[in-house]
C-alpha cells in the first residue's frame, strides 16, 4: 500500500511539474530580465537525418539582467537519427555588459555518416560514396568593441575527422577519392572584424550584421595547409508593423590544399534549405538568400502565430577563373512560425523548401540568419 501511494504522488507529481512547465512555456508570465531556460524533445526530418529523434536546450539572457544590453543565447542539441547519426551540439552568441565583448562561437561532436556526391556544380545528384567518420568541431571567435556597434577580435577554428570509411554507392562506378579521405586535423588561426548592430540575435527586427573573417592553418598544426576567408553579411528591414524583410549574402573562399570536409559546402538549415549539406563543394562559394517574415499574422485568435517565405540562389566554384555564373542552384519555401517566449520575442519555425532535386523539412528555434 505504501508503494503504490508512493507512486502514485510521485506519478501525480510527475504531471504537475510537466503541466506547470509546459503552462510557463505557453503563457510566459516571468519577468523579462529574467533569465529564461527551456529543455524540450524533437522530433524533425531534413534531407541530411532522415528522421530526427533529440533533445534541445536554450539557455537566454541579458548581461547583468538589463535589457538595454543586446539578448545573449546558448543552445544545445544531442540528436540520433534513422541514418544512425548522433551527436552534441552547442551554438552561442554571448554579449558582455554594454556589448563590450562579443563571444560567437560553435562547437560540435558528431558520428554523422554523410553522403559524398563530388566537386563541382556537375556533380551529379546521385551520391557517390556515403562517408562514416567521427567529427569534432570547435570554432570559436572572441571580439571586442572598438566603437558603437564594430567589433575587431581573434578567432580559431579546430576541425577534427578520423575513422574516415567512404562506402561507394551501389550506383557510382568508381571515382577519385578527395583529399583528407583518410581523415585529418587542422588547427587555424586568424582574425575578424564585426559591425553589429541587433538586438535579438534570434529573431531581428531591425539591424545589420556583417562579419569579415580570415584563418590561416598553418603546416605543423594542421594535416593540411591553406587559407579561409569568410564574409557574411545580413541585413534586416521592417515592412509594416509585424512584417520584417531580411537579406544574406555569403561568400566563403578558400586557398591552397583543403580537404574535403572543410570545403565550401552547399546546403543545410541555414542557407539554401532543401540541398543536402554538401551536396554542391568546391574551394569557394557564393549565396544569398532573401526572406519576409510576418511575426505574428493577423489571425484575429491567436497573436503567437507566423509564417515566412523565403527564396535563395547560390554557386560553387573552383577558383574566380572559373567561375560559371550560368550554373547556379536556386532553393525557395515557405515556414510557420510560434511564438516560444513573447516577452523576448522568440519564434520556434518549422520550414519547408524545395529546390530542382528534392525538398526538405526542418524544425528549430530562432529563425535560419
């Protein structure tokens, strides 16, 4: 009789705090200086995973708990999927007091077999070899500002792939391996310079963010030797009171010799959505992207739900020679929205795209720039 009062009060407890959790979540009566934590399972589909089983976490909050200073966030994903990945990830933007430091930085630990389909915008869509490797990931960028929203500091970027195994497609009929086939390690140093000026790194009303990077990985500290630049600027408008238009134009460009892996890679849940990640490599990469978000619609029942549409068009290319600007790809959707926590204005979204080979699904908290 004991054991099963205490079962059940540890039973009617279970329901109350899981009732309790999920009523903070949908009404949000916190006081907005507070920090604010939530940790939920999901479930997802994208091109990439197949179908998604994880659990998320973020982790929001204004320096000193004012919200003058800009919203910092942490989130976490650890994931296993039907195409037998799993792994940990950790994103974050932190903002010091005044914005007097920038921390941006991600870090990730994954056993993530994917599919190699070549180089080059020929290759075709028809993957040549599935690739099992464990990965480790840490990219990290400390900066500090210098005057009213510009931000100059360092960054480093550690990229781990080992038990490397490429199984050929059943399809493929031979093809040269890449470099870094065999795994490797590479360690790069360099430097970055940031204007930015949003508020809400998650959802952004009104701002612009422009970052201009470079690493060198250097022989000795790296399997391999060459050099990134990164640039990656957005831009973010409201139309109206509820709609907001935002643009990306990224570039990625690469030099020297580059493995594989870090390669510049098109596709995934940022840019382009609906291209596996990866799909299209090469040394270097141009894509922009373009997207409207009404945040909320004017539904009349609800003030929580929103929706987008976005479209996209990028390219890959061995070197500025040969750049082809008569082979690009082309990535359009559309996505609803729900507002998670409304005293911070933050939307959860769940996205669908297409593109001239297929489609993709995917679900996360803040928006994709």
């Amino acid at each position: 009789m004991l054991l099963l009062l205490f079962c059940g009060s540890r039973a009617s407890y279970s329901q109350g705090f899981v009732k309790k959790y999920i009523n903070s979540l949908i009404n949000d009566t916190s006081d907005i200086r507070n920090p604010q934590f939530l940790v939920y399972p999901t479930l997802a589909y994208s091109p990439e995973t197949s179908w998604e089983i994880g659990l998320s976490s973020l982790y929001v909050y204004y320096a000193k708990r004012d919200t003058t200073n800009r919203l910092s966030e942490i989130s976490g994903f650890t994931f296993f999927t039907l195409e037998n990945q799993y792994g940990l990830w950790f994103d974050h933007a932190l903002y010091s007091d005044q914005s007097k430091w920038f921390f941006l930085g991600r870090l990730r630990f994954q056993s993530f077999p994917l599919k190699y389909y070549g180089i080059g915008m020929e290759s075709s869509p028809d993957y040549l070899a599935l690739v099992e490797a464990n990965q480790i990931l840490i990219k990290e960028r400390v900066l500090r500002k210098v005057r009213s929203n510009l931000f100059v500091g360092v960054e480093m970027d550690f990229q781990r792939l080992g038990s490397v195994n490429f199984v050929s497609a059943p399809e493929s009929s031979g093809f040269e391996l890449p470099n870094g086939s065999e795994g490797s390690t590479n360690f790069g140093l360099g430097a970055g310079v940031v204007y930015d000026d949003r508020h809400n790194v998650l959802n952004v009303r009104k701002g612009f963010f422009s970052e201009l990077g470079y690493l060198k990985y250097f022989d000795g500290l790296s399997d391999y030797e060459f050099s990134t630049v990164i640039s990656d600027s957005r831009f973010y408008r409201p139309v109206g009171k509820h709609t907001v238009f935002a643009a990306q134009l990224l570039g990625q460009f690469n030099r020297g010799n580059i493995p594989f892996n870090q390669m510049a890679l098109m596709g995934g849940d940022s840019m382009m959505r609906g291209y596996y990640s990866g799909r299209f490599r090469d040394n270097n990469q141009l894509a922009t992207q373009v997207e409207m978000r009404f945040l909320p619609l004017p539904l009349g029942f609800s003030n929580r739900i929103g929706a987008a549409a976005f479209a996209g068009v990028a390219t890959v290319f061995p070197d500025f020679s040969n750049l082809n600007l008569d082979k690009i790809a082309w990535s359009a959707g559309a996505g609803l929205r729900f507002l998670l926590f409304p005293k911070k204005d933050i939307y959860t979204r769940l996205d669908y795209a297409f593109t001239a080979e297929g489609s993709g699904f995917y679900i996360f908290i803040g928006e994709a720039f």
